[in-house]
C-alpha cells in the first residue's frame, strides 16, 4: 500500500504588495515546521495579497519569488505550492506553482478568475488542468473560486488529493467550508484549502477556515479561524481504496467532456 502523505498547511496573514516581506514572514514560519513534511500549501497570491495591481508586482517565472520557492523546497526536501502573480508575454497569471523538492516545477493558471473584484480585466484566465504526480499521491491544484465549479475539479482523472490555495473573504465563509467537504464528497477524494488571515488594502477581511476533509466529507482538521496556524495532517492512500471499492461511487459518473 502507498506511503501516507504529510501535509503542512500554512494559514497566514500577508504583507499587501510586498513580496519581499512575505516571502520573510513564510520562510520563519517555514521555519517553525520541526517534523518532516512531504507538501508545504501557501495561500493563494502568498507574495502580495490578492491585488489587481499586477503591474506593480508581478513577476517572470525565473523571478525571487520563484526561486525562492526552489530554494525552500530543497532545504526542506518538501514540495511548496502557492499561488503568485506571474508576468510573461505581457500578460498577467494568477499561477499556482508546485516545486518538488528537486526544485522542478509545475504550474496551473486559475481558470476561474473572479469577476466581482474585476480578475478577468487584469489576469489572463488559464484553461489546462493539472494532475501532478508526487510521491505516488495524484494531486489535483485549483484557486479560489475555482472551488465553485464543480464541473471544473470533476474527478476523471482518479486523482487522490484535491487542492484550494485561496484569499477566501469572510462574509462568504460559509460557502467555502460547504463547498470545500462537498468537493470531498462528489469526487471521492481528500480535499485540502488552504485561506489567509487578516485584513488587505481593500478593507476586505479573511478568516482562514483552512482545512481539510476525506473522502466522506468527514472534517479530520479543527477549524483555527481568524489567526495565523501551521496545520500538519497525514493522508492514508488505504482510506481512499477502501471506500472507493466498497462504495463506487466514481463509476456512476456521468459521461461528458468539457469544450
């Protein structure tokens, strides 16, 4: 049977436009992280705050933030994954990046960008999904309002681990945690989202709520609302083969495809 999967979750506050300061404040909290670890799962737009100042602060792939995550990994010898704003072909991309620890990388570019707060004006919206192979575990990464679509994270790929970076606001709370156990359910998978804390230049407040659900929907994280907390869980493959074969549920699916 498959290894289990340790995954540290880091609930934290972010510095607003300033990736200097941010990638400061998560490498201490990094830092803090005294066991081994297989993922470590930064919020969404961890090296500035969720802003639609992309110009001020995006950065090319090969940029500090980027290599900073590589540098994290291999020290650690745990894949970091994160979303951040990534410039190239003048366009702007709200991109999740997951590096191994051998400092390869992999991104996916949110498809969903969210129109209330006008993403789809600044950010290019991605339409590949991604299906990362890491330690025998299949980990499926989306951002934030990705969560709403469940047609968008529709498990055909079998995948184990189903994965929300976000900038979750608070008044909409309650959607994130329904929606967070009910992708658990539908795709027989671990879902893990990952949300900040604190309050942005915006005025636009976060609680957190980071947690993570198995395949039943069964919440096997504590809600840590409203302050920063590292969240450490372990993943059993076991769990997942045993409830799939015993209750098929994915093999009732219906049978479409997406244009």
């Amino acid at each position: 049977m498959q290894e289990p999967l340790k995954v540290a979750s880091i609930q934290s506050d972010l510095v607003w436009e300033n990736p200097k300061k941010n990638r400061k404040q998560l490498s201490e909290k990094i830092k803090s992280i005294k066991e081994d670890v297989d993922v470590i799962v930064l919020p969404e737009m961890f090296s500035t705050g969720f802003t639609m100042n992309a110009s001020k602060v995006a950065e090319p792939m090969d940029g500090d933030t980027v290599s900073w995550m590589q540098k994290k990994a291999m020290k650690t010898r745990a894949a970091i994954v994160g979303s951040l704003i990534i410039t190239e072909d003048t366009r702007f991309y709200n991109r999740l990046i997951f590096v191994e620890p051998s400092g390869a990388l992999l991104y996916y570019d949110k498809r969903h960008t969210f129109t209330l707060a006008n993403e789809h004006k600044v950010y290019t919206a991605g339409n590949k999904k991604l299906i990362i192979d890491y330690k025998g575990w299949k980990i499926c990464p989306l951002i934030c309002y990705d969560l709403r679509f469940p047609v968008w994270s529709r498990n055909v790929e079998e995948y184990d681990i189903l994965l929300y970076v976000a900038n979750w606001p608070k008044p909409r709370i309650q959607a994130w945690d329904i929606l967070l156990k009910a992708r658990a359910i539908e795709n027989m998978c671990y879902c893990i989202g990952v949300n900040r804390v604190g309050t942005d230049e915006a005025q636009n407040e976060y609680c957190g709520h980071s947690a993570v659900y198995d395949i039943l929907g069964n919440a096997i994280t504590p809600l840590k609302p409203n302050r920063e907390h590292i969240e450490i869980v372990t993943l059993e493959k076991k769990h997942i083969h045993f409830y799939r074969t015993k209750l098929q549920f994915l093999s009732d699916r219906d049978h479409f495809s997406l244009d």
